[in-house]
C-alpha cells in the first residue's frame, strides 16, 4: 500500500492487490459521482489457458456506496463476520460479500447475475486484510473530518453490536 500524492488521484496510489488461485482482486481507494471517499473493488479470473495471468480487461467493478464501509470495515477488523450488499451496477444486478473464515481467511466474492452472470472468490489472508483494511479505514477517516483513529474503532466496534451485515 503506498501514500496518495497530494496532487494525483489517490486511487492510483492507496490499493491492495490479492490474488487467489483462481481470481484476482484489487481494493482502492476511490471517490463516488457526489465526491464522497468510498473504495471500490476490481476482480476478475484467470485468462483462458490459465497460470495466472489475469483477465483485467474482462473485469468486474462494484463501487462502494459510503454507508456499505463500516460493515466492510468491521468484517476486515474481525468485529462481525460477514456481510452482503446487492443491487449495485446501472442493472442492479451486481454485488459483493466479506466472510470471515474460521482460519482467520476472509472470503471475498464479486458477483453479478444475469446473461453474463459471474462470481469471483478471493481469499485473503489476515496479512492482506490489514492492507485491505488500511484502504478502507483511511477512506472512512476522509469522511468523517477530526474523528482520530481510536474514536473510529469505537464507532466500528458500536456499529458492529447492532448490524446484521
């Protein structure tokens, strides 16, 4: 994970890869129509052929809408296990779940229903997800101007006790 530049798009700058055995899937920090932070997550699968070379021409994009974070935020942290957001997309028909695993592994999926319907699963591993995380917590942080770090975790561990994902 690197700092954004001050004077470029700290999209380019403030992401995480992680690649999968059979999926690929990059977190970056990114900024909604209405100029809100938010992240947005690029998956995709391997090209025909296979050994890992990444279809990133073919993938699939689901932005974040800001209110779905802290729900991503709490998976990431281990603060609740899962949660699911559908009906992203001009079509309504993509969406995208964070599963904490028993091992510790978080199931990452992209999905989009339809003709041209598709799932990519990505594992992350707790080494990627403290990456992950950081995309994440910093957009949550540009949100909420003057709120530090420790009265961010509160607010996470708040939210976490009274949401179902």
């Amino acid at each position: 994970m690197n700092s954004p530049s001050p004077s470029t798009n700290a999209h380019a700058y403030l992401s995480h890869h992680v690649y999968g055995n059979a999926a690929a899937l990059t977190v970056y920090a990114d900024t909604t129509e209405k100029n809100q932070p938010t992240v947005s997550f690029d998956a995709t699968g391997q090209r025909l052929g296979g050994t890992h070379r990444w279809n990133w021409d073919d993938k699939l994009k689901i932005q974040c809408i800001p209110a779905e974070l802290p729900a991503v935020a709490a998976v990431l942290l281990g603060l609740q296990t899962t949660c699911q957001f559908k009906y992203h997309g001009t079509h309504r028909n993509k969406g995208f779940s964070l599963t904490l695993e028993k091992s510790g592994m978080i199931a990452v999926r992209l999905f989009q229903s339809g003709p041209e319907g598709v799932m990519h699963v990505v594992p992350v591993t707790p080494g990627d997800a403290f990456f992950v995380g950081g995309v994440v917590l910093s957009q949550l942080r540009r949100s909420l101007p003057g709120v530090d770090g420790a009265a961010l975790h509160l607010l996470l561990r708040r939210y976490s006790h009274h949401a179902d994902g």
